[in-house]
C-alpha cells in the first residue's frame, strides 16, 4: 500500500516522491528546504489551518504550484503524496502520524511523536500495519558533531563507555520563541522533555548504544514562565550496566547548551575536549577536534537534510530509516518513564 502514488518525472526519468507538510512553522521551512535539495522529492502539499500561512510559504519556498490544504486530512487524501512530514504542535503529532500511516504516506514525525504511551503504542502500530517508513525527528545524530563523537566511539577512543552525560540546556523561551504561547501549555507542549529535552535522552541512548532498563527523574518549575515542570534531571540504568543523566533545564537566563560528556575505560569526552589512552598511551592532556558544536535551537542550523535524506534512502531502497519508530519508540519510552517517575518519586523500570 505504501508509496502506490506515481509521481512526476525528475531530469532522469525517475519518478519523484510527492511531499506533504502538515503545520506550517519554523520548522516546516527546513523540512521544505531539505526535501528542496533531495534530487528524488518534490513537495507538492501544505496543510496548515490559515491558508494565508500556508501560500506565504509556499511563496517563500518557491512552491508555485504546491496544492494548499487548511484541513491536514485532506493533505493526506492527496494521491500525490508519498511522505509527509509532520510539523505541527507537539499534542498533533501522534494523532497526524496514525492517519497518515493509515492514508500509506510515509511518514517523518517531529518531536515528541507521541505525548502519551498509548498513543506511542498506537502510532506503532498504525505504521508497521500500514508497512510505511518512518523517521522520527532527532536531526542531531546527523550533526558533523554527533557523527565525529560516534566515529570515536566505533574507533575505540573511549573504550568501554561505563558513564555519560547529555544535557539540553536553554532559557528564556518567552523572549525568543514564536512558539511560545502553545509550548508553554501541558495541553499543547507537554513537558520539558517533550518540548526539548527528548533530544538529549536520544543522544544520550545512541552513544551508550544499550537500552535503558531503569529511570529516576525529579523536576521543578522554579519559575512559572511554563504550565509544565522546565527543569528535569534523569538518571538512567541501561542493560549493559553502563548510568548516565540527562540534564533539562528550561527557564531562567540559560544560554542553550548541549552538553556531552562520555566516561570510558580509555578515555573521556566533554563537548570536543577529550582525553584517550587509544592516541598515546602517556598522553595526559586535552585535545580538542574541530566540528561544529549544537550550540543553538537556531533551526537554520540543524542538520535536517541528513534526517531527511535517510528517509528518502529508506523508501527507496525498502529499508528501514534509522530513527525508525521501532528505534524511536525507545527514546519515548525513557521519556514517558523519567516523566512518571517524577510524578511518583521513585524509579521506574524499563520496557514500560
Ligand atoms: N527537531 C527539532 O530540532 C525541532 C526544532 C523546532 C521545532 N521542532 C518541533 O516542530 C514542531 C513545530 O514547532 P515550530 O517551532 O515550527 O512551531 P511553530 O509555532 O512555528 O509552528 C507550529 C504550527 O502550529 C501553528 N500554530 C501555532 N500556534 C497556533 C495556534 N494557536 N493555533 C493553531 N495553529 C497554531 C503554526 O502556524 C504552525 O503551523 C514542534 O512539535 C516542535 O517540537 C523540532
């Protein structure tokens, strides 16, 4: 059922997947962009409730011709969609994803896909019985930073990783975000994990490459500029008896900052300063590598088209994207379980 729409033809003949975004924000654009730059897409649908919205962007973008929707359900009956992204406020995005599953769009669901665990449940299941692709929205592991850190770890720079911290640091919301009035909401935004800091327990899963099998979390809101709790910190257990923590501190005059600090039996990582035996055996200072740190929510400087390249790759060569929602689901799931625990002040264990 998947991918059944034939679409137009590119320079070489080939047909090209049919795009459609649903909510139409500071996001949108570089989903828009990134799909703009992979040779085998074209997008030719916009959803967003102000069609006004919808054409600015379509303007903006140079979509002359893309197919204006104010109903995101009628995007999803468009034959000439293939993939959709999913752009829209935090509290859509489980609901989104299950129909365009359902419709067989292929589907890249923004973060938080899901802001309960039923509702990551159902959204699972919606698209493996739809067997569409699917890609979950943690561009970062396609930053040159991310890559770097993870070619070291392959290399063994850092030996057995046995600690490691991610933090998702970033103040001030209501100066900066045009997003504010909706994130600050439990209805709309959630939580602070889900507003930001799943990013870090992503990033965090992915370098001590093990799941995690128990979560204590306390949080606070020490500031009262969100509904929901800004400042969370975890700590987690995972299978291969490697800890770590997540730090999430979302108010107050902190300047965004992505923390990443790896522990291992050869050497140590803080952010690109790192220290290893696998170098030189006597080495006893940092080095420091060039790269290009995650060091702003600025979205012009997310690596999108990585995540989004590996979608399309995924789609057409039937294989499976590597924030697939079997894959992502295990991220949500330290989420929703560092969330509960603390509500309940005690640890919860893992697969929830
Ligand atoms: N992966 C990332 O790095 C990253 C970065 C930014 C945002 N996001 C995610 O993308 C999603 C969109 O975020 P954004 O920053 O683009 O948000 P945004 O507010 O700029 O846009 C979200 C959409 O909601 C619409 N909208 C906003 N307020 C509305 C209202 N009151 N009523 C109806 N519609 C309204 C906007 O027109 C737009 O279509 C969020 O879920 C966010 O978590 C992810």
């Amino acid at each position: 059922m998947a991918g059944q729409a034939v679409q137009r033809s590119g320079a070489t003949g080939e047909k090209k997947l049919g795009v459609g975004v649903i909510g139409i924000g500071w996001v949108a654009g570089e989903h828009i962009k990134a799909y703009q730059q992979n040779p085998h897409c074209e997008v030719v649908a916009l959803a967003s409730s102000s069609r006004e919205n919808a054409q600015a962007a379509a303007q903006r973008h140079g979509l002359p011709g893309a197919r204006l929707y104010a109903d995101w359900r009628e995007l999803l009956r468009d034959p000439g969609v293939d993939v959709v992204s999913i752009c829209s406020m935090n509290h859509l995005h489980a609901q989104q994803g299950i129909a365009a599953a359902e419709a067989g769009k292929h589907v890249l669901v923004e973060k938080p896909v899901a802001m309960s665990v039923e509702d990551l449940r159902t959204l699972r299941r919606a698209i493996e019985q739809a067997g569409v692709k699917s890609q979950g929205g943690f561009e970062l592991h396609w930053s040159p930073y991310f890559q770097s850190v993870h070619s070291m770890i392959d290399a063994g720079f850092f030996g057995d990783l046995h600690y490691a911290e991610c933090d998702y640091f970033s103040g001030n919301w209501e100066q900066w975000y045009a997003g504010y009035d909706w994130v600050k909401t439990k209805e709309k935004g959630g939580t602070a994990l889900a507003a930001a800091g799943c990013h870090a327990i992503d990033a965090i899963r992915q370098f001590i490459r093990s799941e995690a099998v128990e979560v204590f979390a306390y949080a606070g809101n020490f500031t009262g500029v969100m509904e929901w709790d800004p400042t969370i910190v975890t700590l987690i257990r995972f299978a291969n008896g490697a800890i770590g923590k997540v730090g999430c501190a979302l108010e107050g005059n902190v300047k965004y900052t992505f923390n990443v600090r790896l522990h291992g039996s050869k050497g140590t990582l803080v952010n690109n300063r790192f220290r290893t035996t696998f170098l030189d055996p006597g080495l006893e200072g940092w080095a420091e590598f060039p790269t290009i740190l995650p060091d702003t929510p600025e979205v012009t400087h997310h690596p999108f088209p990585g995540e989004i390249d590996d979608l399309v790759k995924a789609i057409r060569a039937d294989g499976q994207a590597l924030l697939d929602i079997r894959e992502d689901a295990k991220t949500y799931e330290i989420m929703f379980a560092a969330e509960q625990s603390a509500r309940e002040g005690r640890p919860v264990k893992l697969p929830l």
